[in-house]
C-alpha cells in the first residue's frame, strides 16, 4: 500500500502551485512526470500481484469446496456400508473443509475490494498522468511568459528610477556651445572676406578723388 500512498499524494499535489514555487518549474515539472511515470509501473506491479493473491483465493476456495464434497460422497458410501465409524471420520474432514472455505469466501471478498481499489487509484493515476503530459509545454509556456515579463518590468522599474535630467541639460549645453562656434567661425570667415572687398572698393575711391583733383588743376590753369 505504500506505493499507492505516494500515487495519492502525486494525485492530491497542486502541480500549478508546485510550479509558482520552484527554482526551475520547467526542472520540477520533468521530475514529476518522472515520478507519476515510476508510480506507474509500480502501481501496476502491486495490482498484479493482488490480482494474482485473488486468483490464488479463488482456487483454493474452488479446491475447498471440491474437497467438502468429495468427504461428503465417502461419508454417504461409509453409511451405506455400515461404517459409521469411518463416515463420522469423513464428515469431520468434511467440516474441515466447509471452515476452509468459508474462510477463503471472507478473504476473498476482501481482496476483491482490494483490488478494485488499486484498479480505481491506478486508473486515476493514468488519467492525471495523461492529463500532465498534454499541458506540459502549456504550463512551461506559461512560466517562460511570467518570467519575461518579470524581466520587462524589473528593467523598467530600474530606468524610471534614475534621473537622466542632468545629463540631458549638459548634452543640450555641449550642444549650444558647438552650435555658438560654429556660428562665430563663420562670422569671422565673412568679416574676412567683407575687409577684403571693402580694400578693393576703397582704392577705386581714392583713385576717382585723384582724377577729380588734376581735373579741377588743369581748369584752374594750376596744372
């Protein structure tokens, strides 16, 4: 009976809640259909053996009462013949045999009970067994989902929880500094070029004022 105490308590096990609280429910969920496979053939080995004891009980329950009424037959030959002795003799063996029987329809009766029962569990068993086997990839889908999304949301929880403010205001800072920079360079490479074209322009001036000059000479006979 101790191997069908354990198939019980494979049976009355809550297989989601071992999983919530394994270190690796895709481990302990292959142990167990490990386990319910054992309890299995174990199961079946004791159920034969019970059968077997049955069996044994109704042939020895058949001898029985075979031998009750074959001491039954001597014991009315040894009457007809005058032998009271020997059929008293054959009844008490007779008697024999009928106790013999009745005990072995008592016995009987139990081990039938008995293995009825171990047939009942066995079959539960196979059923919880077929059961797991089909939801398995289920239930370590399941747990594969749970943990990724624990996963997610622990990665969250961390980035909201620090502040990239100040990182950001000095990236925009760095940023605006390039930016000013840049634009100075360019303001220094056009005043440059203004200075350049303003040089140009400043000798056409001076060499129109030397014309106007000798031309004002020559009309006031200055020349």
């Amino acid at each position: 009976m101790a191997i069908l105490n354990r198939v019980s308590n494979i049976l009355r096990a809550n297989i989601n809640d071992m999983l919530d609280h394994a270190e690796d429910p895709e481990k302990m969920l292959n142990q167990i259909c490990r386990d319910m496979a054992q309890a299995i053939q174990e199961a079946k080995a004791q159920v034969t053996e019970t059968i077997a004891q049955e069996n044994l009980l109704k042939s020895n329950l058949e001898n029985a009462r075979n031998m009750a009424a074959q001491w039954q037959e001597k014991a009315e030959l040894a009457v007809e013949k005058g032998r009271d002795d020997l059929a008293r003799e054959a009844l008490h063996r007779k008697r024999d045999f009928e106790g013999n029987a009745q005990v072995y329809e008592t016995q009987l009766a139990s081990q039938h009970q008995m293995v009825d029962k171990l047939k009942a569990d066995l079959q539960a068993l196979e059923e919880k067994y077929e059961d797991l086997l089909r939801n398995r990839e289920v239930l370590i889908a399941r747990h594969k989902m749970a943990e990724a999304q624990r996963k997610i949301q622990t990665t969250v929880s961390a980035a909201s929880a620090v502040d990239y403010t100040s990182d950001l205001n000095r990236m925009e800072e760095k940023i605006r500094l390039e930016e000013a920079r840049a634009a100075a360079s360019a303001e220094m490479a056009g005043a440059t070029l203004d200075a350049q074209f303003d040089a140009l322009t400043s000798g056409q001036k001076d060499s129109a004022v030397d014309d106007e000059l000798q031309a004002l000479k020559e009309k006031k006979g200055k020349a």
